[in-house]
C-alpha cells in the first residue's frame, strides 16, 4: 500500500477520531444492540436494524481510520526545508493576475482539504500546478471558467 501523506494536524484530528469511535460510538453502539435485543422479536425490530446499520458504518470508518494511519507519512510543515520551494504542506500566498485578489492555500493530504479554511487537496488542480514552484513564479491553473494565472507571492512552512 502506497503512502498517503498527511500534516500532523490532520493525523492528530484522525486520531482524535478515532479514539471517539472506539470509546463513546462504538460502546453506544452495542448499548443500543442488547436494549433492542431485549424487547425480544427481532424480525420486525426497527432500533435493532438501525442500530446494526450505525454499528457497521462505526466499524467501517474504524477501519478506514486505521488503514489510512497505517500508510500515513506524517509531515510536519514547521520542519520543512524546501529552500523556498512549493511543497506538501507548505502555506501559499497567491496573486490572481487578472483581478489581483490575494489568496491563501496550505497543500494538504484529502481527508484535511477544506476549501473554507484555505486548505487544498494536493491532488487539486491548484495544487498540482503549484507544487515545485518557487517565490516570484507563475502558476497556470485549468479552472472551470478556462485558465487561471496566479503568482506566487510568499511560501511559507508553518
């Protein structure tokens, strides 16, 4: 299995995931499993249903968690040292050069990407068309509306 990289923030928040699922979901799960059992039929028991489903979607996303922690290469952006250079995890400020709006985006791995909070999936397109760029040089985005040009004004690693 291939590793997936991930900032330490976004390991951290799928840790703290994880331990939710494990200590409060899934005990709730079969909390609510041995009550529907306890009202007895349980071919027409819907909260025992719904409480088998709830139970494999935890388990489930149990799994997934773990699998993707298992492949997980974590990189802490305040350590890096890319001389500058657009990297996995770097912060990217950006001038549109059409309309000179100014933007913000750190590369990050995909269970992290937030468009909201300026965080982009390293397999976006802005992403891939600025990683290995340097301060000062232009980036051609294929957007939606057609090509977008933006310079890159500052990289920073925090």
């Amino acid at each position: 299995m291939a590793t997936l990289p991930i900032t330490k923030l976004g390991a951290e928040k799928l840790k703290a995931e994880l331990h939710q699922l494990k200590t409060v979901e899934r005990p709730h799960v079969i909390n609510l499993i041995s009550e529907a059992r306890a009202q007895g039929d349980l071919s027409e028991n819907a909260e025992y249903d719904a409480a088998k489903d709830k139970q494999g979607f935890v388990e489930g996303r149990i799994q997934e968690i773990e699998g993707k922690l298992s492949a997980a290469q974590i990189i802490d952006p305040s350590e890096l040292d890319a001389g500058g250079k657009v990297v996995f995890g770097s912060t990217i400020e950006l001038e549109d050069e059409d309309t000179g709006d100014k933007v913000t985006y750190q590369i990050v791995g995909e269970d992290e990407a937030d468009i909201k909070f300026g965080r982009v999936n390293i397999s976006s397109p802005i992403a891939r068309a600025l990683i290995g760029k340097d301060e000062g040089d232009t980036a051609e985005v294929q957007a939606p509306g057609g090509i977008k040009r933006y310079e890159i004004i500052a990289v920073m690693y925090i």
